[in-house]
C-alpha cells in the first residue's frame, strides 16, 4: 500500500475509532462528575502499566517481524492467544495480593475479577491491533472496537430510563469488561481472516532470541514511556482533593486526544520504516511534524481562548479547574506530537536507545519536578513540569536525528512555503482527479 493511501486509511478509521473514545470519555466525565471519573480513570492508569509489564510488550517484535515477512500471521495470533491465555491465572493471583494498597469503588473480589478482564482484554486488543496494522489492515479492528464503544455510550445511566435497569456500579463493571469484548472480537477476527493450518509451526530458534530481546527493550522503553507520561497522576492523587485529581486527568486526557493523529501517523511510519523505506519515510517524517506543529499551534490558540467556558459545557460544571492545567500543557502537545514521530520511525529502524535515553531524560526531569512543585502549585505545577519534561525529550530526539541525518530544529517545527505548495499540490490533485475520471 502506498504511503499516502495508508496514512489516509488510518486517519479515518481511527479517526471514528477516537471520536468514540472521545464520546464516551465525555458522557463518563458528566455522569461520574470529577471526583467519581477521576477515580475511574486513575485505577485504568495503574491497571495500564500492569499491562506493559504482563505483555512483555511482544506486540512491538510482532508487528516488526510482521512486516518484513519473517514470521507469518498464524505463528504470531497464536503467541498473542497463548500468551494471554497463560500470563493472566498468575496474575489474577498477584492482584489478589496487592488489592489491599487500591482504592476500589467496589468489592474487592469483584475487583480483582475485573481488573483480570481489563487486562486480558487489552492484551488481545494491543497483540492484534498490532499484527491488523502491520498488515495496513485498518477498517476492520476499528469497526470492531468502535461497535464495543458504541453499546458503552447507550448504555451511560444518565438518563431515568437506563438509571432504572443499570446502576452506576454495573455500569462502571459493564465498562471494564467491554475491552474484553472488544479483544475477543479483535483476536476472532484475525483469525478468521488470517489463520492458516498449513502455517502452524514453531518459531525458527535463529529468530526467538531477537524476537525476544526486542519485546524485553520495548517493555523498559515502553514502562519508562508509561512514567513519563503519567507518573504524574500518582503525584497529583497523593498531593491534591479527588476533585483536583479528576480535573487534571481530564486535562490530560484532553491533551492526549491532541496525540491520536501523531499516533496514527505513527503506525503508519514504523511498519514502512521496518520494511525498509527508511529515507522515504526520514523526509516524509519530518513534513508530518511541520504539518501537526501549526495545525496544533493554531487549534490550542482557539481553546486557550475559548476553554475556560467550553470545559465546564462539555465536561459539567465540576470541571471548571481544568482550562489552566490545560493551557499549561500545550506545550506539551506540540513537542510530544514529534515525539510520537521520531520513536516509531527509530523502533522501525530497531535504533531503540534513543528512544530509551530519551525516556530518561525526560522522566528524571518530571519526576524531579513534580516532588518539588505540586505540593507547593498543585495540579498547575504537574503540568508546568510535564510540558518541560516533553519538551527536554523532543529536544533530545531532535538532537539524535541532526547527529545521524544533518537535519536542524527548523526541520520538525517550522511550516515552509514548499509545504504549503506541497499541500495545495495534494489538495489539487484529490479534487481534479474526479473530473479527469469523468472525462
């Protein structure tokens, strides 16, 4: 598939994936107010690093291999079914240890069972997601979770009608466990699709210990991703009110949706760069991030200007702490949006120590400074820090890049005339192209 035809693709599709997300996200934010959705999110988030250290992080060697066609679709949907398969009975026990150090807004048995499901479902949708787009597969997964979003949406107790049948207890267990849904629809899918008998066969020993070694610097590279990206939080619900908590994790989810097409672009460019097209993708790489920095620069102008009345309108009244958190971090979403770009292109070159130091950078930097500023600045000095922190790590990848290619600052942020007649050039052709056909 062409590069141009696939980011397309992508975009749309989980473009309609993340509207839903987005959705749900909104109606859980003004049915549990900011203190209850707080308290959702945050137990996803210790739930989230689990899973990267569970997952071995093999959805990384998996869609590498994938992609340049050493290990086939079979060998590699039946590592993602049997590891799932094996990994979760210990770690249904380990949860069970530890359950007492979590906060739960339920029993603790039903937590545990739940916090399973999470899990085991999010392995399946992280293994097979990864094997879909390395197979430029991108319609149907995103069909598959979308529909799992949708019946979440309808089903928000926010009205008398479904607040009759569903409680908010049920609800919050119906939502844990439709990402096992959408994992079983994904790995059934898959394997309906791809499955082959005659490919049942083992990994050939010259490629495991590769295979291996890669998943294992992803898990480290990945959990130190992970901290960087939310260690924060842990701060924030030690330091701050349950409401203080809610209003900055909904900044930052806020901030994060700023990433779903940096993220899309992203899983476009690894499996291309791991292909081999590595200097078609370099130059490509670099007019994407010019593209993301002045669209972003202009969209986070429209909502410094205008979040401080819409948050509360979207979000409910109980988010009004949120806009200066926000506008503190949009800093943040312009250099992570580069970040998101440099790493799949150096994973997709297995150049994974930039990636690394990187991380630690970026996390000694935020750590530091979260310990120093939010007792003193609250959920405000969390996201000073965070937007410093990601800025020092751009900064560093950026650096790595100009050693290696010779390339400048200038070219990751600064939109050229040449990308605007490029630009035009594409637009042009889409709209010209009918009318030649009709010809």
């Amino acid at each position: 598939m062409k590069l141009e035809k696939a980011l397309m693709t992508s975009i749309f599709w989980r473009g309609i994936y993340f509207l839903s997300v987005m959705l749900l996200n909104i109606l859980i934010a003004r049915h549990f107010h900011s203190d209850g959705s707080g308290k959702i999110y945050y137990i996803v988030n210790v739930l989230a690093l689990v899973q990267i250290v569970i997952s071995l992080c093999l959805e990384t060697p998996m869609s590498y291999y994938l992609s340049q066609k050493k290990i086939n679709e079979t060998q590699l949907s039946l590592l993602a079914v049997g590891w799932t398969a094996f990994i979760m009975l210990p770690v249904y026990f380990i949860i069970r240890y530890f359950i007492s150090a979590i906060d739960v807004p339920f029993g603790k048995d039903m937590f545990c069972l739940l916090a399973t499901v999470f899990l085991a479902g999010n392995l399946l949708i992280g293994f097979f997601i990864a094997l879909f787009y390395a197979k430029m597969d991108f319609k149907w997964p995103n069909i598959l979770l979308v529909s799992v979003n949708v019946v979440l949406i309808l089903i928000v107790p926010n009205n008398s009608i479904i607040s009759s049948m569903l409680g908010d207890s049920d609800y919050v267990k119906l939502y844990f466990a439709g990402f096992l849904a959408q994992g079983i629809l994904l790995a059934g899918f898959f394997l309906v699709k791809y499955f082959r008998r005659k490919d049942v066969k083992i990994i050939s020993p010259e490629l495991f210990a590769p295979f291996i070694s890669f998943a294992l610097i992803g898990v480290v590279t990945n959990s130190m991703t992970y901290l960087m990206y939310r260690i924060d939080y842990f701060f924030v619900n030690k330091f701050c009110s349950p409401e203080e908590l809610g209003n900055y994790i909904q900044a930052c989810k806020l901030q994060q949706m700023f990433y779903i097409i940096p993220a899309i672009l992203a899983s476009v460019v690894f499996p291309m760069t791991a292909s081999g097209r590595k200097e078609e993708m370099n130059e490509k790489m670099q007019l994407l991030s010019r593209g993301l920095i002045i669209t972003y620069t202009f969209i986070c102008l429209i909502l410094a200007v205008s979040g401080y009345w819409l948050f509360p309108f979207v979000f409910g009244n109980t988010f009004k702490q949120m806009y200066l958190p926000f506008v503190l971090l949009m800093p943040a979403v312009l250099a992570y949006s580069v970040v998101h770009l440099l790493a799949a292109y150096y994973s997709g070159k297995k150049v994974l120590n930039v990636n690394f130091k990187g991380n630690i950078l970026a996390l000694t930097v935020i750590v530091a400074g979260d310990i120093i500023f939010i007792p003193v600045l609250g959920i405000n000095g969390a996201a000073i820090v965070s937007s410093i922190g990601y800025i020092t790590y751009m900064s560093y990848m950026i650096f790595a890049h100009s050693k290696e290619y010779n390339s400048h600052f200038t070219d990751f942020l600064l939109f050229r005339t040449k990308d605007w007649q490029l630009l035009l050039k594409v637009v042009e052709e889409k709209f010209s192209a009918p009318k030649q056909h009709e010809s």
